[in-house]
DNA sequence: GACAACTGTCTAAGCGCTTACATCTACTGT
DNA sequence: ACAGTAGATGTAAGCGCTTAGACAGTTGTC
C-alpha cells in the first residue's frame, strides 16, 4: 500500500484541476530530486539546507510556480493562521445603508486586516443582519475554519457567547464583557459622552437638553447615556426637558425630534444630545423641516464621528471612537489568546475624543455664513490631548 | 503501522488544544458506536443512513458541539469553498481615508459576502495600498488558500493578472479586460457619463465646461471622460474651456479647482464636470473659498453616488454605479468559473444610474434657501429608467 | 434453495503538507 | 584507526476529513 502511495508521489497531473497549473510539494520535491521534507525545509527556511540544494529547489519552485495549499498546511500545522470576523451587514437599501453603523464596522474591519496582514494571517469575513437568528449558528460553524473570532457586540447573546468562546477564542468589538471566558475591546463612551456634555453645559452655558438614546440592548447607548445623565445631575441648574429613543438610524433622528416639536405644551430644549451621529444627521433635517437653524435656535450633537460628520451644514460636533485602532487592538488581543488560550480574559478601554465642529455652538467667531464653506473639514479641532496616545486607559477629558 | 493509527481512533485528548474543547469525527463515531464514514454520511446527508443510526449520531453530535474541522473538509474535498477578495486599502490617516474610493470597495465587498452567504461559502479578505509593490506575491500567495479571487482594478498590472489567472480563477472589478482569462464585471461608465453630460448640456443649456480627469491609470476615469467629449464634441455651440487631473481625492478636486480660477486670463466655465464625487467636493469647497455659488454661478456634477453625497450642500448631482450589484455580479460569475474553468472569459456591464439632486442647477424651483434643509436625502430623484433592471445590459439613459 | 438486488455500514486510501526521527556522510580529536 | 559529533537529507506518520469499494444482512424472485 506504500507502493501505491509512492506511485502517487511521482503522478503530476491531477485531474480535478481542471485545467488550473497546479503543482504540489511532491512534484517540486520529484523535480529537483530531493525528498519533499527538504522543499519545506527550503521554504520555511528555519532548517539547514546545504546552499546547492537550497537554490536547486528554490529554481524548481520558481519554474513551476509553486505555492502551497492552505488547506494542507493548516492541517499539519494544526493552525490555521486564520482569524474571524463577523459584524453586523447593512441591507442593499439604501436608506437601511444609513440607518446602520455602516462605516464603523468597515473601519474596524480594516484595522483587523492591517493588523493580520502584518503577521501574514489571513481574515474570514462574515456579516449578519442584526437579530438574524441563525447568527449563532453561523458563528459556530465558522469556528471550525479559523484560530479565533472577533465578533461585534449584538451580533448574539452572552449565553451564546460563552458557548463560543469554549470553542474558539473570541474578542468581543465594541461592547461589554461576557462571562469570564471572552475578550472585550471597547470605545470609552462614558468619558466621550462626559467630555461632550460637559462642553455643552460648561463652555457653552447650555441649561435644557433633549436627548435621543439609542436602542435599549446597546451597551455603547448605555454608557452614554449614563454619563450624560451623571454631568446633568451634578448641574442642579440645567434641565432634561425630554428624552426620546432612537434605533441609531437617521430616520429615527429625524422622528424623535419630530415628536418633541410636537409636544405639547411645546418645550424647546437649548441643546439636542443624540447618542449617535446618524440620529444628529435626522434631528438636523427635523429641525430644518421646520426653519429652526443648528446651532442659532437650539444646539445638537452626535457620536462617533462618521465620515460624512464634517462635510455637513453646519459641520457636526461629535466624539470620535479610534474605530481602526478597535479593530487593530481587538485582533492583537485575539492573536495572543490564540497562542495562549490560558490568557486571563480582559476588557481593554481605548480613549475616545471630542471633536468640536460648529453644530454645538462653536465655529469661527459667531459662525460665518452659511453655505458650502460649511464643508470643509477643516473645522476639525482636536480638543482632548494628543491623538491616539499609546495607553490604552481612559482619558477622562476636561470639557473644555 | 495501521495498528498505531487504530488506536490514535480512540485517542481523545489533543494535546494542541490547550485547554479549548475540540473534539473530531472520531471523537463522534467512537461514541456513537459507528465508523467515520457514517458520521460523516449524517452530517451531509446525501446518502443512506437508517432512522435509528442517524439520530443516535446526531445526538453524539450535539453532545460535543461537534464542528468539522474546515482545514480537512477543505484537503479531503479538494475545494476549499473560500473566494479571495483583494481591493484596495484606505490608509488610516483621515485625509487619506476620504482620498480614496473607500465607499465603493466596501460596498463591493459587501455584495460579494451576501452572494458567498447564501451559498455557504466563505470569504477571505486581503487589501492592498494602492501601488504596493508586495501586492502580486500576496495575491500569489493567496492563491493556495481560496478557489478563486475576486480582485480589483489597479491592485496589479495586467501581465500579473494573466499569471495569477493560470492558477486560479479571477473576476476583475471595475476594471477593463485583461487577456483571455480573466473575467470583468463593471459598470456603465461611458453611458452613465454620457446621460449626465447630455443633462447638462441639453437640459441645462450649459455651452462651456472644465473637466476634472481622474488618473490616467484608471479605466474608469477614461471612459468617463471619452463619454464625456463625445458629447461634447456632438454639439458644436458648446466649448470645453479647460481641463485638469486629479487623482480621484477630494484635496486634488480642491486644488483642480484652485488652479482654474487662478488661470490667466480668467476664463470661467458654465459647469465642472469631475470624474468622481470626491473630486466634485474638493470642487465645491474650493468654489465656495472664492464665494462662489454651486450651482447658481456654476454647476458641479460628481460621479459614484458616493454616501454623503446627498447630505451636502448642495445635494450632488452624480451618476450611480451600482457597487454592491458589483460585488454580486463579479461573485457569481466567479463561482460560475470556479465549477468549470474552462468557460469563455466575458465581461460584464452593469448600468449606471442618473442621480439629478441640485448641484446641476435642478432642484425644487429656483433652488430654495440655503440651510440644513439641503441635507435631505429626499432630493435624490431617479432620471433613468426603473432602478436595478434584471438586465445587465449596458442601457443608455436620455439624457432628460 | 440458489441467486440477485438492495440496504446499511465499515475499511482504508488519499487529500498535500510538516516534522520527529532515522540515516548517511564527512569531519574531529585522540 | 575509530568512536564521536555535527550537518544534510530522507522516511513516513499523522493532521481530520471524504468516499470508493468491500461486505454482511435482508428481501424478493423463480
């Protein structure tokens, strides 16, 4: 049976390649006539390989242009240098498009791959709409094809999670801590929400607020709310005239402060705090609809700094989340889990900053004309301390 | 030597999992009392297995949380059920970000997941920076790890694309055919440019223009411009008073812009056509820097759709490309190819769309007041004929 | 009762690599 | 001259799965 096997050495065409040029390790090792532990010693270069030898296969590979099969590879290596990624997908709609945190989960997805890239690792991608049941599912038989997950938050539940992490080592992005047995990296969206709040009530005397939560099951429209609600209770003079909630999408912005224009009896808050900056984009258009001007007739401000924030009219104040650095933090962490699966699991806060534009008030002198001037990005005005400082604590910012 | 394979059957603690809970087909058919191979036939199904034996095989399955390792399915199967997709990466830095055509491939990539999803299959993901001289040998390297690769315009020249082509099937994206063995799924440049030109010259009486060209590498930007002096070159009264490159980002549209009024003797245009709604932002603002108007002193016209082009001011007239049908499109027939190699290589153009919004000097009346009223993205109105036809065909839109 | 035709299950080869171990040379020191 | 050592290479097991082919048991046919 050997026999057969050896046979098989020495066969070059195989036949499902359909046509493809393919060849593997035995014909490299058959061509230069060395034994194939040779060839992968010449490829992996952590052997020693007389030099003749090492440039006669090398030759050989170069001819045939061979490359290595990632299936057979992972299966001797018992690694799959693969990593996982499953975030949450926006529908081909259009107005779905904007309604979901579309650009986050790209931007995280980009820190990921860069972060892999550099370890020569490769990134499994998958996407679920949010709530799609058969997410666990899914996400379970995609353990079997890589090393390790990240997964964002909402995507399924914590029992689910838990199951997941036994099986595979996980990351949770942007969320908040499962069990004992996953990973969380996260944005510091108290200390944003903190820092903006703070901004509005101290810098710019603002003393009424109306604010647009996010969706109940979201961790990150928790924390901020809470810290946004605790810089209004240490302020015995400023009001929370009313509070609405919001799905984070645009639409939903805009219906919010629709209702509370139609309140009655009307209260018109000085400042509209919305818990991301989607609902901001819909509450602006609210508030347009009916001649109200951002920031003259009453102030409003978003979170997360998505990329269309700074070309808007008037360009919007926000607090932006060091997206990228999330997914490169997040994959960073799953790469050492993977090499030690033993890891005490952790929570890791990267700091987020407050990016002062001109929807809360702010802006050259007492705001210029209107216009497509407004679209320049350059309004951007860092005010938290250095950009992307290396710690990873949170900063707790200064409100202004 | 057959015996120690026996026996490692009934091994079951794998050293290597350090402490996560794997377990293997073995695992299964050693406690359910069956061989491989019948564990195996449950799990696909596709073959006979009587009531009894198939759910006691189920059961043990569900007991371990049993996922088949997807290394070996691939190995065993000779198919990996893995499509690469390689586009161009944004860099981190937020000038960057905005420069590149960040949206688009996003939205491809999308559009491919969804089409892999519903087959099962899975999605690798690889991006390059634009010009990165490393970017063949990754896509060589990703070769051995997928069936077929999905790759975007400009990532590698076209010699390589012919290589790579012999190894494995590849669909190019928004790109222009490369030999005989690629595949091209692309968009409707040249009508979708022409619709919008005709627009302007036939509906808006527009007689003298300056085009903002993208690269000269790029296919697109080529066949937009092509389209664009057709037209041109068909009405004898209009005049292309000046031209510039930019590269595609929004600071070269600025500074296109910024040369032209500068130009001496001033010679300024009715309309600026530019080959992409970045460039048509930097536009705008530079306009905007001069006091100028858009469209009332002049008209500004973009090209991609590209997402917060309906939120500036003015809304972006713009033709649409219907990126996710792209990454749709380029998948499906990558998986045509991949279940037989040797079709016919075909290129495939999708139809544009005409967005007519209100930087072309449409809108409702005269244009309204300036304002946040503008952000609205209901401006969008459909010139072209019904969205997303079945027909792939290249449909040349009147053009008003 | 012999034989064919199923049916349900098992055996084991093989997918293309990696790598522990065995083997073979060529030196070295005594 | 010979054991000892180190360097270069070969051998073959094994990674976890799929599946062709073997095989035993059951039914149906004449």
């Amino acid at each position: 049976m050997r026999l057969e096997s050896k046979e098989s050495w020495l066969r070059l065409g195989r036949p499902w390649t359909w046509g493809l040029d393919v060849s593997t390790l035995y014909d490299c090792a058959r061509l230069a006539g060395v034994s194939t532990a040779t060839v992968s010693r010449v490829l992996h270069g952590h052997d020693r390989v007389s030099a003749t030898t090492r440039a006669r296969v090398l030759e050989v590979i170069q001819q045939l242009g061979y490359v290595p099969d990632g299936a057979a590879q992972s299966l001797s290596r018992r690694r799959k240098q693969v990593i996982g990624l499953v975030s949450v997908d926006r529908a081909s709609d259009p107005i779905a498009l904007e309604s979901s945190s579309l650009l986050f989960a790209d931007e995280v997805l980009h820190g990921v791959e860069a972060t892999l890239r550099a370890k020569d690792w490769s990134l499994l991608i998958s996407f679920c709409g949010e709530g799609d049941p058969r997410a666990f599912e899914r996400l379970y038989s995609m353990s079997g094809k890589v090393d390790g997950l990240i997964v964002s938050e909402g995507i399924v539940g914590s029992e689910q999670l838990v199951r997941l992490a036994a099986k595979v080592p996980v990351v949770v992005v942007a969320g908040s801590r499962h069990g004992a047995s996953t990973d969380v990296v996260t944005a510091d969206n108290y200390a944003g929400s903190t820092a903006l709040t703070r901004h509005l009530v101290e810098l710019h005397g603002i003393r009424s607020f109306h604010y647009v939560d996010g969706p109940s099951s979201a961790p990150n429209a928790l924390e901020r709310r809470s810290a946004f609600e605790n810089v209004i209770a240490k302020h015995k003079e400023v009001e929370l005239v009313s509070t609405s909630r919001g799905t984070f999408s645009v639409e939903s912005g805009r219906r919010a402060v629709e209702a509370m224009l139609k309140e009655q009896p009307p209260r018109m808050p000085e400042a509209i705090v919305c818990a991301n900056d989607h609902m901001a984009i819909g509450a602006i258009q609210a508030l347009a609809g009916h001649a109200l001007a951002v920031p003259e007739d009453v102030a409003v401000v978003g979170f997360d700094d998505i990329y269309p924030g700074s070309l808007l009219d008037p360009p919007l104040t926000t607090v932006r989340q060091p997206t990228r650095s999330l997914g490169e933090r997040a994959c960073a962490r799953l790469l050492e889990r993977v090499n030690d699966p033993a890891l005490p699991s952790v929570i890791e806060v990267l700091p987020t900053e407050l990016l002062v534009r001109v929807s809360c008030g702010c802006g050259e002198g007492t705001r210029g004309a209107r216009g497509p001037a407004r679209m320049s990005a350059q309004h951007r005005r860092t005010v938290s301390g250095s950009r992307r400082s290396g710690s990873s604590k949170p900063r707790r910012t200064a409100g202004s």
